[in-house]
C-alpha cells in the first residue's frame, strides 16, 4: 500500500446569501519524508552515542549550554537536569573545575581547541570515572564566534588499563634496575640498546661508555663461530642458549658468562633480542679448584716426586690469582 501525505486546508466565504467553501491542497510528501529522515539519523546518533560512550555538547556565547542524553548518562544525571557550568563543577575537583572553566574561557577568547581530561564522581552511584572532553570553536556568517561544540568520552576502561600496563611497567622496570644477573637489549645489527646495574657490573663499564660499544667490541674474536650458530639458532626458534662465553672486561680481562636469548618484535616491527647474562666466574673458579686439587692429589697418590708435586701447586696458585 502506498501512504502520500497532503496538507488540508478549509477556507469558507460567506458571499451574500451563498455559501462557498475552498480547498486548498499542498504537496507535503517531502516534508514528512525530511522529518522521518531528521528523527532516523537521531535515533542513529543516540545508539552510535551510547555504543561509543561520547556524549555532545556545545556552550554559546551567551552562555546557553546543550548536552546529549547520552553526556547526562556518562555523568550519571537525569536528563532534565540543568546544563552547565555549575552543574559540571559538582561532579569534579576544584582543581580540575578551575582547569577545565580556564580551558573553556581561553577557547571563546583566542579561538583554540578546548582539550581537557580528569576524574568525576557520577551523583547516581557515586562511581568514579575518567573523561576525555575535546571541543573547538564555531562561526556565526559574520566570522564572529557563535559556540563551541564538542564531545565527552568515558575513558575510564582505557585509563585503568593505562595504569594498569603502568603498574606492570615499573614492576617490571624495579625487577630488571635490581636483577642479580646482566639483562641486555640489542638489535640486530649488535648495538646495546638497553641494560642494566648487573650487566654493567660484569664488564666494567659506565652507561655512557657502553653507549659508544656494540656487542661485538666486548667478544673475544675467538667466539666467532660459536656466535654465529647461537644466531642462527635464535632466528629460527626464538632464542638460543644457554651458551658459555667470555666477555672483555673494561680492564682487559676475560669474564667467563652463561647467556640465554630470546627474540622479540618492538613496536617498531623491528626484531630485537633480549639476553640475561650470569657472571659464572666463581662457579668456573671452583670447577678449576676441583681439578687442580685432584690433579695434586693423583701425583701425591703415584709418588710423583715432590718437583713435580710443587710445581702443580704453583702453576695452579698462578692461574687462580690470574682469574
């Protein structure tokens, strides 16, 4: 069935002893169809609204403020509440109202975009949110400003996972400042990119010297090979170790470290790796302890003459002050 609209209108002339009555038609299938459309695209910003969590608003010149249904529901006020400043100053600080009134004002008096966030407190459950409110200035058709208009997010889900990630980041950031053992970040190419206390403490360097190194200044060339099997491990499976090697000490000394390696993706999409780094010294001073004692003890028990006795003792005190 097809619906068409006409607006009716009834005119009656009385002329002299006649009646007459005139019928005015008009053609209004537009108009209802530009008001149906008008409420659709209403009732589709509302939902957009609430699925979004932004609220509208716009502030006048005169003072006259608007906020959408779905602001008064992010502020947990009922619709018919009066809009405004003063309304705005009971659900947040002060400190933050003074802030957000300053933004407000600067925007209507240089023309800049008003970009403000902080905490309300919403009067109908007394639950504390996170706003992010952002607006920008509009002209009447002299070039005068007319309003500013703009938008309110709850950010609250976005922010407690911020502090979340944040909460996560210093845990882990005091874990790797205080670690027992070496942890390095370097790229692909060998440079350091990231270290901390431990791993400075095992080679000897300042932060600032190691800054101007690259892995490979800190491996005795020896390891070449060996390096390169560990690499070609950790780019195919993800990591590599645990690996025995030395690293050249500040001083000149070689320091005999366990490592162990994994690869990983940075923001930047680019591959590092990520190694910890034991300082084994005093395990392989113990190993050489252990041989070096049985060492003496087999020419003791063959009745090596004691030349040769004390000669193992000596090379054996020699190499332990060397280490």
């Amino acid at each position: 069935m097809f619906t068409y609209f006409i607006e009716l209108s009834v005119i009656t002339l009385l002329l002299l002893l006649s009646g007459w009555v005139y019928y005015l038609i008009k053609d209004v299938n537009d108009r209802k169809k530009s008001a149906k459309t008008l409420l659709n695209n209403e009732s589709y910003l509302r939902d957009i609204q609430q699925y979004a969590r932004i609220g509208s608003w716009e502030i006048h010149a005169d003072g006259k403020t608007y906020w959408s249904n779905e602001l008064f529901r992010i502020f947990g006020l009922p619709n018919e509440s009066n809009a405004g400043l003063e309304l705005f100053s009971t659900l947040v600080s002060y400190e933050d109202f003074l802030a957000y009134k300053a933004s407000i004002e600067n925007s209507f008096s240089c023309g800049e975009e008003h970009a403000f966030q902080c905490k309300i407190t919403r009067p109908c459950d007394l639950k504390e949110s996170w706003i992010n409110c952002r607006g920008r200035v509009a002209l009447d058709k002299h070039g005068k400003l007319d309003k500013i208009y703009g938008f309110v997010q709850d950010i609250s889900e976005q922010k407690n996972a911020t502090d979340k990630l944040h909460e996560t980041e210093n845990k882990y950031r005091a874990m790797f400042e205080t670690a027992l053992i070496g942890m390095v970040l370097n790229d692909d190419k060998g440079n350091l990119l990231e270290f901390n206390q431990a791993y400075l403490d095992i080679i000897g360097y300042s932060a600032e010297e190691l800054n101007q190194l690259s892995f490979w200044d800190i491996t005795p060339q020896r390891f070449k090979e060996e390096e390169a099997l560990q690499l070609k491990l950790l780019k195919e499976k993800g990591r590599y170790g645990p690996y025995e090697k030395t690293y050249i000490h500040k001083d000149g000394h070689q320091v005999p470290v366990l490592l162990n390696g994994v690869s990983v993706v940075g923001a930047d999409d680019e591959v590092y790796t990520w190694s910890c780094i034991e300082n084994i010294s005093l395990r392989k001073e113990a190993e050489f302890y252990e041989k070096w004692r049985s060492y003496v003890l087999e020419l003791i028990a063959g009745n090596e003459d004691l030349k040769a006795i004390l000669k193992a003792i000596v090379e054996g005190l020699k190499k332990q002050t060397r280490g």
